[in-house]
C-alpha cells in the first residue's frame, strides 16, 4: 500500500507522480508533469511545477519556487525540464529554473545539494552533488558547477563559467571566468572604518559632549600612529570617565576576529 501525507488545502495536479511517503503541505503546489520521489517533502507554500523529475528524499522549504519556466527572453513555452537526484534541500525563497531548447533543454541537478535562502539556479545549468549554495548565491543560465564546490553568500556567476570540483567562492564575489577545482577564489576586502555614526548618534540623542568623547577615541584608534593595544591604553588614560568609551574598549578587548579599522 503506498502511503502518502496530502494536506486538503495543498493543490497537486492530477498528471503528478508521487512515490511512497510524500509528504504535501498546506498551499504547497505540485504541478503538471512533476515526478516526485519516494519521501519528498514540501513544507507549506513550496511550489514544484515542471516538467520535472526528482528524486528520493528531497525538501522543498517555504516559497521555494523550484522548476518554473527559464528567465530567458527567447522562451516560448516549448518543452524543457529540470532532473534532480535524491536529497537536495531547496530552503526559502531559492527558485531553481527548467532549461531552454538552445541550451539542450534541460537543467539538471545531481544529489546531496544544499540550496540556502534566495540562492538561483539558472536554466540550463549543470550542477553536481553534495555542492553548497549560501544565501543568495546566483547562477546565471548554462553554468557548470562540479561536485562538492561551494559558492558563497551573495555571489554571481556569470552565464557558461565553470566552478571545479572542490572550490570555494567566498561571500560577496563576482565570477566572470571559470573558478579551477580545489581553489579558493575571493574578492578583494577593503572595509573601513570612519569613525562614528555622527548622525544616528544625534538622531538617538548623544549630546555633544558624549559624541566628542567618542570621536577623540576614534582618533586615537584609527588615526594616531599607536596600534590597537596602545590606543586602548590611552583612552583609558585621556577618557576613561566616560561610560561610552569604556564599552569601546571592552568590546575591542573581547573580539575574537579581530576589528574593523
């Protein structure tokens, strides 16, 4: 006996296939020509449309939006799909697209992936298994990413790049050419500090005496010629009555990565 769990208020399109232990939410919906396999889960408001075939063990998460007709100008509604091995997570808001014909006509996705908040797999993508995608990580169309590879939080790839097996794009970089297996690709960081927030201080009602202790402080940390230690010291020397700079210099003397200059 095949046992499935379908929510009343769910919406599943009478071409679906479902394996055994499917598990359907509330307002989720699976539409036309989806094959889900055995112990699929789609929480509440997940959308799985096709055609598309999964397989065992896969979770679709809330207003995931996974094979919906390709971003592409030229598509017309001609058939392509998307092919998904066993136990992918596709977490909130990721939105995976189907293939187009000119890019042989299907996207494909192999096992173990973990899809992270908002990423974007893009039509006509080729991705391995056990990949991770963080937080709005961007595939656009025709993109190869190997087994294993890692593409970080808010990070493009251009269309038809490669990433090889095994590496890993930090957070925040663009990717235009392809990324070699077993390396780690990163964009260049250069985040400052200028002193304080003068403004929001202000806006929170910081008087002027309270705000120009602070900027003397600041001075001394990112402006004089003395390091973090020294600077610590003759704030406490030059300032330490006042409470805003005492919790200046203990939130330095407890960072554990180190602080933003």
């Amino acid at each position: 006996m095949t046992m499935r769990e379908i929510h009343p208020q769910a919406v599943v399109a009478a071409s679906a296939k479902l394996g055994e232990g499917v598990k359907i939410d509330a307002y989720a919906v699976v539409g036309e020509d989806v094959e889900l396999g055995d112990g699929c889960i789609l929480h509440p408001h997940a959308v799985v449309q096709g055609p598309s075939k999964f397989g065992k063990n896969n979770a679709f998460y809330a207003f995931s939006a996974i094979g919906g007709d390709p971003q592409d100008y030229t598509f017309r509604g001609e058939r392509a799909e998307l092919v998904a091995g066993d136990g992918n997570i596709f977490r909130e808001y990721v939105t995976v697209s189907r293939g187009t014909q000119k890019g042989g006509g299907k996207t494909s996705l192999g096992d173990g992936n973990f899809f992270l908040a908002y990423s974007h797999i893009g039509h006509d993508c080729q991705v391995g298994s056990q990949a991770l995608f963080v937080n709005g990580a961007t595939l656009a169309g025709h993109v190869t990413v190997d087994d294993f590879a890692t593409v970080g939080a808010f990070s493009p790839v251009h269309q038809f790049c490669r990433i090889g097996r095994y590496a890993y794009i930090g957070a925040s970089t663009v990717i235009t050419q392809d990324v070699p297996p077993f390396s780690r690709v990163v964009t260049e960081r250069e985040t400052k500090s200028f002193g304080i927030n003068t403004i929001g201080l202000e806006r929170k009602g910081f008087s002027p005496e309270r705000l120009q202790k602070l900027k003397r402080a600041y001075r001394l940390l990112l402006r004089s010629k003395l390091n973090t230690s020294q600077a610590l010291a003759e704030m406490r020397k030059k300032l330490g009555d006042s409470a805003d700079v005492q919790e200046l210099i203990r939130f330095i003397e407890s960072a554990e990565r180190g602080i933003v200059k």
